[in-house]
C-alpha cells in the first residue's frame, strides 16, 4: 500500500470516527472501501460510454456479408 495525505473537515473526520466505530473498521479501510466504489462507478460510466459511443458504428456498411442468410445456413432443418 501507498501512504496517502488527505485533509477533511472536522465535521467529515467525526463522523467517518463514529461510522468506524459503529461497524468495527478502522476510519483508513472505510476510505479505501469508499475509494474502491467510487474507481468501480467510474469504470462502469466508462464502459457505458464506451459501448454507447460504439453502438450501430457498422449500420451503414456496406461491404459486410448479410448475417441473417449466413446465419440461417447455420440453422438444422
């Protein structure tokens, strides 16, 4: 792990102490735990835009093979 400074305000550091105290952690893991859920919202924002960005980027190909009839060769009778 890196050792990390962060500055809160009197009021944030009271009540991360009574939150730590309530369920047993240390006030460090709930700020790791915190960070963890913000870096995983992200990445899921991420993705989201991502695939989004890439949605229908082939409709209007047209030097693409037909799927459905290359599909349906697939298909048992």
């Amino acid at each position: 792990m890196v050792r990390t400074q962060i500055y809160l305000t009197e009021n944030q550091r009271k009540k991360l102490a009574s939150i730590a105290k309530t369920v047993g952690k240390k006030q460090s893991e709930l700020i790791r735990d915190a960070i963890d859920r913000i870096i995983d919202q992200a990445g899921r924002g991420h993705r989201e835009f991502v695939l989004r960005k890439a949605a229908g980027i082939w409709k209007d190909r047209t030097d693409l093979p037909d799927f459905n009839s290359i599909r349906s060769e697939w298909d048992r009778s």
